[in-house]
C-alpha cells in the first residue's frame, strides 16, 4: 500500500513572518500536528491546552505517558501570559539566556492538558533562538509544544528528511526550513527550588548558568 504523501510548508528561513505560517498555526488550532525548526532539532508543536491533540501526539511518537513535554513561547511576555509571570531566579535566568536553548521549570497553568506534565505539575518552557520556531509561537498565539520530532527513542532530527515514517502521518504538517543546527539538547533548570537543580545537560552549561543566578 502506498503511503500518503507527506503535507509540507516550504518556509524560508532568513525571511519568514507570523503571517507566513498563518497555515501551520490554522493546523495546529484544528488540532494537527507540526513539526518545525528550533535552534537544536526539529520539534513537534501541538496545542498544549487540547487533551486531544496532546494525547495525538503521544501516539505518533510512541511516547510513555509518564514523560512530559516541554514546550517552546515567542518571547518572555507570551512565557509570562501563559504561565503567569516568571519570578525570582527563574526570570533571572529567563531574562540572561533567551532566546536560546535553556528551559525554566514553572508551575503547570490550570489550562495546560494533564499528558503535558505527566502529572508533575510542573512544566519546562523556553524561548527559542530561532526565528521561524518563535513565528510559530507568535502564529498560534500561544506556546506550543516543542518534543523532539522522532519516534521515542529514535535519534533527533536535524532535517525534514530524517522524519522517517512520521513524515507520512496524516495528522502532521512539516515546516521545511532547511537543517536545524543541531548539536546538544536545551538545558532543562529548576530554579523554583532552592539550591536550583538542573534537570536534563544540555546546550547550557550549568556552570554558566549558577554563574548567572
């Protein structure tokens, strides 16, 4: 049987805008899912706040339920509107190293759907350095989800060509930007507790990031 072809944007990476990609955040208001470039690997948005396109999601990647999501904003001021301000060490950290690839730990906001933070009540958000990745934000008018865009397990995706099967999945739209730079994963910090602790190594070394607090 042949497999559908694929739903592929072209996006153009030096010059794209919200208003380019008004189709991919109309996909992911109709609960698709879209896998877009950040400043590591290609990421995959969905609506945070819709059960159904976060439970969508989980099935595409194969994903354990009790594995959260982090999720990607346009900027602080979106960061704090979803979230409800970002205080104390936490919007410290915020304000020395985004956009780039260091998400903060917050409180989960009531909205968010339950599967995003496997329970914890917590949630990992950043803003990333790369512009088409904060477009997609500013589209949607909201933070998205940014999990990496492979099956779990499987290793990240630096392209569209390394989707793999994924690419084929009717539920999904593909923002081809070209390659993401790659290289480690954002930084993952809770600064909510005292002594911060960091969660997942990453792009950001976590003695830059104690020098910065």
């Amino acid at each position: 049987m042949d497999r559908p072809a694929p739903h592929v944007l072209k996006i153009d990476p030096g010059a794209a805008a919200p208003p380019d990609l008004a189709p991919a955040a109309a996909w992911l208001a109709r609960g698709g899912i879209v896998a877009f470039p950040t400043d590591t690997y290609y990421g995959l948005a969905v609506d945070p706040t819709s059960p159904a396109a976060v439970q969508a999601l989980f099935d595409l990647k194969g994903r354990d339920a009790n594995v959260a999501v982090p999720l990607v904003a346009a900027s602080l001021a979106q960061a704090d509107a979803f979230c409800g301000p970002l205080t104390g060490a936490t919007r410290r950290l915020a304000l020395t190293f985004w956009p780039g690839p260091l998400s903060l730990v917050c409180a989960a906001p009531p909205h968010v759907a339950p599967a995003v933070h496997a329970g914890r009540g917590t949630i990992a958000i950043r803003v990333p350095a790369h512009d088409i990745a904060r477009a997609l934000a500013t589209a949607f008018g909201s933070p998205i989800t940014a999990t990496s865009a492979n099956p779990s397990g499987a290793p990240p995706a630096r392209a569209t060509r390394d989707l793999g099967a994924i690419a084929h999945d009717p539920r999904l739209l593909i923002l081809d930007a070209g390659d993401a730079p790659g290289g480690a994963p954002s930084t993952i910090v809770n600064a909510e507790v005292d002594p911060p602790a960091l969660i997942r190594a990453g792009a950001i070394a976590w003695d830059r990031v104690l020098l910065s607090l």
